[in-house]
C-alpha cells in the first residue's frame, strides 16, 4: 500500500515533469513566435520597398506614354505636312 507521502512525492515528481514539459514547450513556442515576428517584419520592409518601385515605374509609364503621344503627334504632322507636299507638286 501506499502511504501519503510516498503519494505526494509522485505527485510532485509527476507536476516537476509537467512543469518542465511545459516550459519546453513555451520556449519552443517563444522560438517560433520570435520567427514569425522576423519573417513579419522582413514581409513589411520588402512590401514597404516593392510598393516604393510601384510608384517609380507607374511614373516613368507615365512619362513614357506621354512622350510616346508627343511623337506619335508629331509624326502625324510629319506625315501631314508630307502629304500636303506631295500634293503641292
């Protein structure tokens, strides 16, 4: 038979163990929350600089295309004016 305090040893044997699992795992969790905390941060810099390229390059299209009507206009006239020669003769 078991007496009380051989009882009680287990049970503090059993709640050491529980306790140590437990802080085990609270430091494996602590490890991976650590990970996702950098790997957030790594997403919100590189998401931070992507957008910053997107606005560059939505300005230079724009430039483009307005340069692009530029000379598409003058060649129009170009084309125009030739074509007004060519009559003339």
């Amino acid at each position: 038979m078991i007496d009380s305090a051989e009882s009680r040893d287990y049970i503090d044997r059993m709640a050491e163990n529980m306790n140590a699992t437990f802080e085990h795992e609270l430091k494996r969790l602590e490890k991976r929350v650590d990970a996702l905390v950098r790997v957030c941060d790594q997403l919100q810099d590189e998401n931070r600089s992507l957008k910053q390229r997107q606005d560059v390059l939505t300005s230079e299209r724009a430039n483009l295309l307005q340069k692009n009507e530029q000379v598409r206009a003058r060649v129009e006239a170009m084309i125009g004016r030739l074509k007004a020669m060519e009559q003339g003769s």
